[in-house]
C-alpha cells in the first residue's frame, strides 16, 4: 500500500483509449483516480480490498479539499500504441 501527500512532480497528463485523462506516474505505472474518500480510514479499507485483489493502488491526501483519494493502475489495454 503506498500513500503520498504530493502529487506536484508525478501528475501527468495521459493519452488513453477514450481520450485524455489526468494520471499519476509512479514506479514506471499510470495510475488514474478511482474514487476519493472523506477519511484515511475509508480511503485505505478501499486500497486494502484492491490489495486482496491483487491490484496496487495509491491513496493520495489532497490538500486542498482535506479529502483522500484512491489511483489504480491503468491495464496496458487502455495506454495508446506509440
């Protein structure tokens, strides 16, 4: 389980099947927001239940909003062919 507090040098924005989306690159991975939760608590239940699925996914703390979001990776599927 990875938490970051800042996402300043790792947004991106990303080409994907069905348009641009802004993405997170971490560990060489895209990640995309999934959801965003009003506790820590409630935002690592959900990267717990992605964990026992086998997913990685980052809870991040916006600042700004006090809230707590939740980025899984994007399946190469989805990434453009370069």
């Amino acid at each position: 389980m990875i938490i970051l507090k800042d996402l300043s040098n790792l947004e991106v924005d990303l080409d994907t099947t069905w348009g641009r989306e802004r993405a997170i690159r971490y560990l060489g991975w895209f990640f995309l927001l999934t959801n965003t939760y009003a506790s820590l608590k409630e935002a690592i239940a959900a990267c717990r239940n992605d964990l026992d699925a086998g997913l990685l996914s980052i809870v991040v703390e916006d600042k700004s909003t006090k809230n707590f979001t939740l980025w899984c990776p994007v399946p190469n599927e989805l990434l453009p062919n370069d």
